[in-house]
C-alpha cells in the first residue's frame, strides 16, 4: 500500500476544510471496512484520509416523535443494534445493519459508508429506502439533502460531489401502526453478499394499508424504490391477493444481472418472495403498535 496521510477532524466544518484542500487526493473514511480493502487492492490511491469518526454530530442517534430520526452517517451497525430507539422505531433497518459482514465489521461499520460506497447490494440501503430516508450533504458550497433512492447512480458512484461529506440521514417519524423489515437471500448463512435484498414498511388503519415503500437491493445497478408495487398496496386490504400482486410488481421492476450467485430468473423470483416475507413482517409489527 502506498503512504497515506491521516487526518481526523472533530467537526464537520474542519473536515469540509481539509476535503476541499485536498480535492480528489482526499477520500473520507467512516469505518473502513470498504476503503482498507480498497486501498490494499489499489482500486483506490488516495494520498490523504480523512476519518470522521471523532465528528460528534456524526456519531449521534437523535429521534423525536414529531422530526423523526437523525442517524449520524458514522454511527456503527453495532451502535445502530445496540439502540433501543432504532429497534422500537426502525426496526428492519436494524435488522438490515446487523446483517452487514460479521460483530467485527459492524463495530466498525457504518450505514453512511455502506450508502457512500455506492454498493447496488449493500444491505442497509433497501432498508433506507424503505424507510423514506434522506441524505444531508454538506459541501464547501453548501448542503442539499438527497432521497436515498437517488443516492446511487451506479455501481460504485453516487451523486457526492468532490469535497462534499455525508453527515447525517434523516427519517421520518412512523406514524401509528407503522412498521418495517428487511430480509436478503445469501448463499452462505453469513458473511457473503445479498443476492436479493429488500426492506418493506407499511402504514396500516386496521386491516387496511395506507402507506406503503418498498426497496430492492441487488437487483439492478443501483438500489431500487419499488414504487409501483407499493402503491398497489395503498388503500387495499392487505390479504394474499394484494400482496401477490405486490410480489409481482416488484419481481417485475427487478433487472439483476446473470452471475455465479444467481441467474436473472432465480433472483427475479425470489424478489417476490422476499416482497411477500417484508410486507406481513411489517404488517405482523405495525398491528402491534
Ligand atoms: C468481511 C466483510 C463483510 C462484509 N459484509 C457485508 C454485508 O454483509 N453487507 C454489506 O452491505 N456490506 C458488507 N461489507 C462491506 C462493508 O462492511 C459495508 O459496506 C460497510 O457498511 C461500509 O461502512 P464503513 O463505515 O466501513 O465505510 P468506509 O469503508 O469508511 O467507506 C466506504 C466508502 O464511502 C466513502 N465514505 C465513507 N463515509 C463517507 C461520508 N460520510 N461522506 C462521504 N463519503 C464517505 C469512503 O470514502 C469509501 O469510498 C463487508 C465488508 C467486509 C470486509
């Protein structure tokens, strides 16, 4: 590995300073998991590392019930798990990050470095979208929030502009009898890459859905919101007819590619399968709210 420079800010101003001063030789670092390997692998040559882990504002879990979450993109899966806020608000999002690698990736893995590494697999993504999260960036000239859905624009690029940072991912509150969950299919039983991978919240008033976003993961170049198959839900009861029909339109958006992990035709089924398995989980936790 060549020789780095390491820097570690302690706000988010400083760190936008150091980014900007080092332009496309400067590359962020929240847990390193993706960027050591990276590094060794010579895929990427940055001559200066910023870790943003000393940022406080980075490493905060801050909800209220009327703004909703404000997850700090370097918040560890581990802390994300260990939150009793996350699992009563948010929990197939916390389910999502305690699937990522193994105890020791996610002590030092973070949501915002799963989003930022631009992976159309990565595990916590669908889990966001499902969710309606939003990215805060903030750059020399600014911040912008951007819909996570939007976030990657293919494999390995996201809408981050040089210079900027991903500070922060802002949730909405869920609204009564709201619920979400994640499930993806590996071929191993644990540190492998999804296959398929979806996160499903739904919004219930009895038996009925009132709001429903559902998120594919690993079947396309970039994360999906599985619009129409959500909306198939709204206002519709929710027994097997609707979430067949939901099943069906997501197995329809899904665009996988051939590999050795799947064929297009096996992961486009189990995209439904994995749509239906999301959508009564939630529903099982949104009618216990
Ligand atoms: C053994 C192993 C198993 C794994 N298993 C899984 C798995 O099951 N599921 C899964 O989804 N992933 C898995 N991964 C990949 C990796 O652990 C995750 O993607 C992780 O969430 C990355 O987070 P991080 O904080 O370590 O990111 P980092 O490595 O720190 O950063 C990732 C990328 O994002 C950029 N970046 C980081 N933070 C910011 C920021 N705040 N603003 C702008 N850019 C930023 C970095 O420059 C880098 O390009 C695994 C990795 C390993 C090594």
């Amino acid at each position: 590995m060549h020789a780095i420079n390491y820097e570690a800010p302690s706000t988010v101003e400083q760190a936008i300073g150091l980014l900007k001063s080092h332009g496309e030789k400067a590359r962020p670092l929240c847990g390193g998991t993706d960027l050591i390997i990276q590094l060794r692998a010579g895929v990427r040559r940055p001559e200066y590392i910023i870790d943003v882990k000393n940022i406080k504002e980075m490493r905060q879990i801050s909800f209220d019930a009327k703004n909703g979450l404000r997850l700090g993109a370097a918040v560890s899966c581990i802390e994300i798990f260990e939150s009793e806020v996350m699992r009563r608000n948010y929990p197939g999002l916390t389910e999502a990050a305690h699937l990522i690698g193994s105890l020791q990736i996610q002590n030092r893995a973070s949501v915002g470095g799963n989003l930022c590494n631009g992976s159309p697999a990565a595990d916590s993504t669908p889990a966001l979208i499902a969710v309606g999260a939003r990215a805060r960036l903030v750059g020399p000239n600014g911040e912008r929030e951007v819909s996570v859905e939007n976030f990657v624009v293919s494999p390995g690029r996201t809408v981050i502009e040089p210079g900027e940072l991903l500070v922060e991912l802002l949730v909405p509150a869920p609204a009564a009898h709201t619920a979400d969950a994640y499930l993806r299919l590996i071929p191993r039983n644990e540190m492998d890459i999804a296959i398929v991978g979806v996160g499903s919240s739904l919004t219930l008033d009895g038996d009925k859905v009132t709001a429903a976003r559902i998120g594919l993961g690993a079947v396309a170049a970039t994360p999906l919101l599985a619009a129409k198959a959500a909306e198939s839900l709204i206002g519709k009861k929710l027994d097997d007819s609707a979430i067949d029909t939901a099943a069906r339109l997501a197995s329809d958006q899904a665009a996988p590619i051939d590999d050795m992990r799947g064929t297009i035709e096996y992961r486009q089924h189990v995209t439904g399968v994995l749509t239906r398995r999301t959508l009564l989980i939630a529903a099982e936790r949104a009618r216990k709210k």
